[in-house]
C-alpha cells in the first residue's frame, strides 16, 4: 500500500515557516546583544526540525541546505564564533532562504540550485573561521561546490559507516518512506543498499499494509555518527536503528591552543544501538527541558491548525443561525396564542447558545496582534542599515487580538506606515545630534482595546510634519487655492498628506516617495471599516492612529427607518439620539443645515438626501450623533425601530463597493436592508459639506 505523503504537506509548510519566523525573531534578539543557551538552542531547534521532516517528505533539497545551517548554529550554541554583525547577515539571509525555499516546494516550483551556492559559501566561512576547515565538515566548507551536489569528501577523512535499519509493521501505514531517507543518506556521501526479504511471508499471509523489509546500508562518509543517526530521528518510534562504524563527535574545546594535538584526536566509537526504551528516555528529558524555557522561545503545542475555508463554513453557519434566531423572534412578536410564552422562552434560550455559540467562532478566529507587529523588527534592521539611520523599535500591546482576517489586510498599511516613518520621519543621526536629541530614534508600535474596536498607534519622535512643505506641496498639486493655504488650520494640512498621489519626497528611494501614497493606506483601512488620524508636532514627532472593528463579520446595529426604507448604523459609532427643535436647526448658505447641540454645531446630514429617499421635515425627524476620526455629525432620520445584531455580508463580491455603505444583511421578516459605513458618512459631511447638500 502506497501512502500520499502529500497529506502531510500542508502541515510541513504552517509548521515550518512558522518555526522560521521564530528563529528569525530570536536572531534578531541575539544580534541585539541577549545571549542565552535557551535562544540558541530556539534557533537550532527550529532549523533542526525542517531538516528531519524535509528528508522525510521529499524534499531533500530543503533539509541538505538546513544541514549545512545547521552545522554553524550548532557551532554558534557551542560558543565557537562572536555571533557579530556579518554573522547575524549570513544566518538572516539563510532564513529567508530557507523560507524561499518552503515557498518555492509549496507551489511546485523547480529548485534553483545557483541560489543555493553563494549561503553555502558564507556558511562555509562562517565555520572556517571558527576552526571547522577539515573532516566531518559540511560540503563547500573546504571550497567552492558544484550547485546542488555536495562536494566530495577527501579519502583519509572517510569512514564506513554499517546500519542495520529494520522498520517496523507499521511503517507504511504512518506514511514514512524509506527510499527518502536513503536519498538523505546518500547526498552524505556514497551509499550501497542491500535488502532483506526473509521475513517476507508467503502470498496468502501477505499483508499489503505491513512492512516486513529490513535494510543492511554501508555509507562510506566524513560525516560523525551522530549526524547518520540524526537522518533516523523523524521515524525512530517505528524502527530498530543499529549505526556501527563512523567518527564520533569532537567535544567543545574551549581553549585549543592550550591542548596537545594528540588530545585532539579521535577515537573509534563503538557501535550505537537506539533501543525503544532509551528513545523513550531521551524524549522525556527533552520535554521536561522544553518546559523550563521562555513561552516566547519554543512552538506551542496547543495550537491546533485548522484551514481558512473550514473556519469560513463555520462562520457562515453561525451567521445562518443567528438570522434564523431573527426570522423566530418576527414570528413570536406576530403571535397572539397562548403558547407564545413558553415558545418565546425557548427563543431566549436560543438566543443565548447562538451568541455561545457565535463567542466561541470569534474566538477561534482572533489572533494577537503580534502576528503582525512580529515581522517589523527585521524590516526596521534591514532598512536601518540601508539608510544609514539608527532606531529603535518599541512594541507594546501585541497580546491584543483581532480577527485574522483584519490582521491580513492590516499588514500592508502597516508596512506602508512604518517606511514612511523611516523616510519622512526619522532623521539621520548627526541631525538628531544637532537637534538635542538621541542620535537613536525611537519607533513605536502599539495596540490596545477600546470599546468593540482596537486602536493602533505607528508613532516616531522624528522631526514632525513640515506643514510649510506640505502647504505648498498642496497648491502645487492643486489640492488648495490659491492664497488660501494660510487660512487652513493644522490638522487639515495635516489631513492633505492623504490625497491621492500625495509625497513630499523629492526623489523616489528604497524607503517610500515610490508614487504610492498615505491615499492607500486609507483606503485600505477604510475597506475594513475602521479610520485613520494622524497627529504632528514640528521637532517632536508623528503618531499615526488606526481605529478597527475586532471583526468584519457580525455587528451590534441600531436599525434605522427613512421613508419606507431601514437602514443599519453600528452601534459602537453611536452618541446619541435628540429630536431636534425647528430652533436647533439652522442653514449655511453653500453647506446645507447645522444642529446645535448644547453649544456645539454639528454638521446635519438627512440620510434620506443621500440615498435619494423622501423622508421628514427636519424638527419631526430623530437627530443620530456619530462619532468617528474624532469628528462628529447629526444624522437626520425618521423613526429609531430598535438594536439588532446583525451578520455583516459584502456587496462587493455580488455587485461593487457603495459609497458610504459597509455591507448589507437579511432581517427576520427576510428584507435586505444596507448596513452604513459610519466613518465614511461623518468624513464625507465634514470634508465636503457641499456634496451632502447637492445629494439632497
């Protein structure tokens, strides 16, 4: 019986760039100065894992290239090397290697072995340069390799190695393979295979789905027998492994020169038998070990991976239950008999497990935010080093969650927000220096929960937004008439930085100034109806602040009525509502009608105006204050027709995006009703008041 080790790739590739943006983090705190034997063994590890299972699943491109990094982390945890600047580059660009490499077998890509030979050389001095240059060292690390192919190893530096591998029943049906690991074996060195078939049994007690093969191998390599035995390591619980012959491993000298050279010198080593009960052993000390380390440094192994597409269905399912909870609901409050109690008591009940039920779905799609923040200090290193620029970065509140789904699409305006930091923001070290400031700046990253929603915070203590520059810029662009641009007040020039095809760079580079604007960004933002502000002190820095929904999926709504239409407004963007006075009210010659509310004037926008749909004289109308970015307006409508939570679908995959609308949903008499964009209603009243009133 053949076993499809496809089954088992996706798990490979979540698990192993997973395990890659651990080791890469932990670089990164190893390059910041932290040196502990836990973080180096972290970093092994992670590496150390994607070798055994890339042999095992076929992807012996993959584990050869982990087995040379290996060999120089192995080095590095031994304290044979300063892990230095030009280190941490060599073993950076060997993670995203690595990770080139996972992405590449993920999409069936052919290997590309010319990439591989450049790292391998940088490996190879690495190991040199820490004394590794002769037997038992990686291929390359005595020169230059054939792409793809490990070098030969030199004759007096051979060993035979003998193994005995006997797998076994079991060994197909766990979805191993045999003839993977000898293509291991054999990129080691030169191997010979001899098969065993006498505990073959006779056709009619032939089971297809047991293995009764043995294998007698002869390797002859430099490598110790350790490493041979490591090749074992990913099918050992269904094995008997005996490895004879091969070198031992050197131990650590911790000051060469102070040794004979005959101290030096190995030993042959006496034949290695792995028994169940000593593999059961080391397991166990190995897991009690785990357990003593730092949270962030090893793989947590209560998370479950679960694909996208099946949480999806699971989400939908919830959303059809809770708009079968709404349709009851419609139905209870129509019925006159006296069995409407007793059944409005079992919709309660309803009620209550659907919103179990709908917690518990959230759950499982919430994140932290670290998923996110984590992959900035290596972009924040590398562009630092490009620029010449000296910054510190800050993380704070990335246990904070959200929905994954929120995450994904908040990446890229992230990103987009953090270079723009670095370019426009952040000044060179002699002009902090001048300034009276650290020659290191501060970069911070923040999340925190507030209400239904989180707040993210990009902010710098750079040298502000330069509102003479951004002022001109703008009458440039035409953005601004002329002769006006003094008149503007400071957060409007500072809101003029999001205009389409906005930079105040005066030549594209690496950083940002590359024809895509801060426009994107909130666009981007705006596609997960959430907002963004920013704030500015000339010489003392910039804070970039996004508010988000924790989810895109359900929401807690006040449903609205105009005319013989409803409408949907979130309920998290809601003040308050006030029957206005025909008092209150009062026009703006070219900018439609402002309320007074308790002193202040609010911009009063008639929804039925923006949707085309005849509504009610003003004072018989019901005033709904919203709130978003900061800014408030009064939006006018008919009759407030009571809360519903309500399962948020987009128009955009059906039909295309509508201008002030966030998505649509079903109510329980089976009416499609328009969910509204709240940021997008009070940005438009008070951008471009003059539209609300041509609307109208």
């Amino acid at each position: 019986m053949s076993i499809d080790l496809r089954q088992f790739h996706a798990s490979f590739f979540s698990e192993s760039l997973e395990g890659l943006d651990a080791a890469e983090a932990n670089l990164l705190r190893l390059e910041s100065g932290e040196r502990s034997p836990e973080l180096l063994n972290a970093i092994f590890r992670a590496i150390h894992s994607i070798k055994g299972a890339a042999g095992s699943l076929g992807f012996p491109e993959i584990g050869r290239f982990t087995h040379e990094f290996e060999y120089v982390l192995d080095d590095l945890r031994r304290g044979e090397f300063e892990p230095d600047a030009e280190a941490a580059d060599t073993m950076l660009a060997c993670v995203d290697h690595v990770r080139y490499m996972l992405r590449s077998a993920q999409a069936e890509k052919p290997h590309d072995a010319a990439r591989d030979s450049a790292l391998l050389e940088r490996l190879a001095e690495l190991r040199s340069a820490s004394g590794h240059a002769g037997a038992g060292k990686p291929a390359g690390a005595g020169g230059k390799k054939s792409a793809g192919k490990p070098a030969a190893p030199a004759p007096d530096d051979v060993a035979v190695c003998r193994i005995r591998f006997r797998p076994g029943p079991g060994f197909f049906a766990s979805g191993n393979d045999a003839l993977k690991l000898f293509r291991v074996l054999d990129g080691m060195g030169s191997l010979t295979v001899r098969a065993d078939v006498s505990a073959v049994p006779a056709p009619g007690k032939f089971d297809p789905e047991k293995c009764y093969l043995a294998w007698d191998l002869e390797l002859r390599t430099e490598r110790e027998r350790q490493e041979v035995a490591d090749v074992f390591g990913w099918v050992e619980d269904d094995c008997e492994v005996v490895v004879e012959g091969a070198a031992e491993e050197k131990a650590p000298e911790k000051k060469p020169e102070s040794k004979p050279a005959a101290a030096q010198e190995e030993k042959p080593g006496a034949p290695e038998r792995r028994s169940d009960e000593r593999r059961r052993t080391e397991r166990r000390v190995e897991r009690r070990r785990a357990e003593d380390l730092d949270a962030p440094l090893q793989t947590r192994g209560d998370i479950l991976h679960v694909g996208r597409a099946k949480l999806d269905a699971l989400m939908n399912a919830v959303g059809e239950l809770v708009i079968t909870k709404t349709i009851l609901k419609q139905i209870i409050s129509d019925l006159v008999h006296d069995g409407a109690g007793r059944l409005e008591e079992a919709i309660q009940e309803l009620d209550h497990h659907a919103r179990d039920l709908q917690e518990s779905v959230m759950a499982i799609r919430m994140q932290p935010m670290s998923f996110a923040f984590g992959r900035f200090p290596r972009l924040v290193r590398d562009l630092c080093q490009a620029s010449g620029k000296l910054v510190q970065l800050r993380v704070s509140g990335e246990a904070s969650e959200l929905d994954s789904t929120v995450i994904e699409k908040l990446v890229d305006p992230l990103t987009h927000l953090v270079r723009n930091a670095l370019d426009h923001g952040v000044e060179a070290p002699a002009e902090r220096v001048a300034a009276g400031k650290l020659e290191t700046a501060t970069l911070t990253l923040h999340a925190e929960h507030r209400g239904g929603n989180i707040e993210i915070v990009v902010g710098d203590d750079g040298r502000g937004i330069n509102r003479p520059r951004v002022r001109a810029k703008a009458l440039e662009l035409g953005l601004i008439a002329a002769g006006h641009e003094e008149s503007l007040s400071d957060e409007r020039v500072q809101e003029l930085i999001f205009a389409p095809g906005f930079s105040t760079a005066e030549q594209p580079n690496e950083l940002s100034g590359r024809g895509v604007g801060l426009d994107v960004v909130r666009r981007n933002v705006g596609e997960l109806n959430g907002a963004i502000k920013v704030e500015s002190e000339p010489g003392q820095g910039t804070r970039f602040i996004i508010r988000l929904p924790l989810t895109l999926a359900i929401v807690d709504g006040m449903r609205v009525g105009v005319g013989a239409e409803t409408y949907i407004l979130p309920l998290a963007s809601i003040v308050e509502c006030i029957r206005p006075g025909a008092a209150a009210v009062r026009p703006i010659s070219g900018h439609g009608h402002v309320m007074e509310i308790r002193g202040e004037y609010l911009p009063l926008v008639p929804l039925g105006g923006i949707f085309g749909v005849e509504a009610v004289e003003a004072d018989k109308g019901i005033a709904v204050v919203l709130e978003a970015d900061g800014a408030r307006i009064a939006l006018l409508v008919d009759s407030l027709l009571g809360q519903e939570q309500v399962v948020i679908k987009t128009l955009e995959a059906n039909y295309r995006k509508v201008p002030c609308v966030a998505g649509a949903t079903i109510l329980g008499e089976g009416r499609v009703v328009l969910i509204l964009d709240a940021a997008a209603l009070v940005r438009s009243a008070n951008e471009a008041p003059q539209e609300v009133e041509g609307a109208r």
